[in-house]
C-alpha cells in the first residue's frame, strides 16, 4: 500500500498543492494527488488546473480572506514556475 506522500511524490505538486486542489474540488487529498496526476500528463489539464488556482483567487480576494490568499499566492508561484508557457 502506498502512503499518502508516495502519491504525492508521483505528482509535480507538493502537499500544499495537493490540499489546495482537494479543496478546491471538494474531495479527498488522496484523490486529488489521483486528479493532479491525470490533469498534469496534457496542455489542457494543466491550463484547467492554473484556472482552478485562479478561481479560487479571485473568491478568496473578494472574501478577504487573506491567508487563503497567500497560499493560493504559493501555489500559483510554484506551478508558473514548473509550467512556464501557461500562465
């Protein structure tokens, strides 16, 4: 059986990623590191998931909720740098 930062492992994210995409689409992290692992394998996966990342930005800006603002602000630093041409 893998552990839950073996699965992380098999994906281009780290674990802030991975919580951040499972609360962005409501499930398990576990199954966001299986999500993550498929959407990052095309062009359109990965602009689907910066368009995540963007989304929940705007909400958390109109929301002030400012500490959700710096980690979408990590995450989003983090992803633009692995994936240069999207953003």
């Amino acid at each position: 059986m893998l552990t839950y930062e073996e699965c992380v492992g098999f994906t281009d994210f780290c674990e802030e990623d991975v919580a951040f995409l499972a609360e962005h689409e409501h499930m398990p992290e576990m199954v966001a590191c299986e999500l993550a692992t498929c959407l990052q394998t095309t062009p359109e996966g990965l602009r689907t998931l910066r368009r995540f990342m963007e989304e929940d930005l705007v909400l958390a800006t109109r929301k002030h909720k400012r500490e959700r603002v710096a980690v979408i602000g990590r995450v989003i630093s983090r992803f633009d740098q692995q994936h240069p041409g999207l953003s």
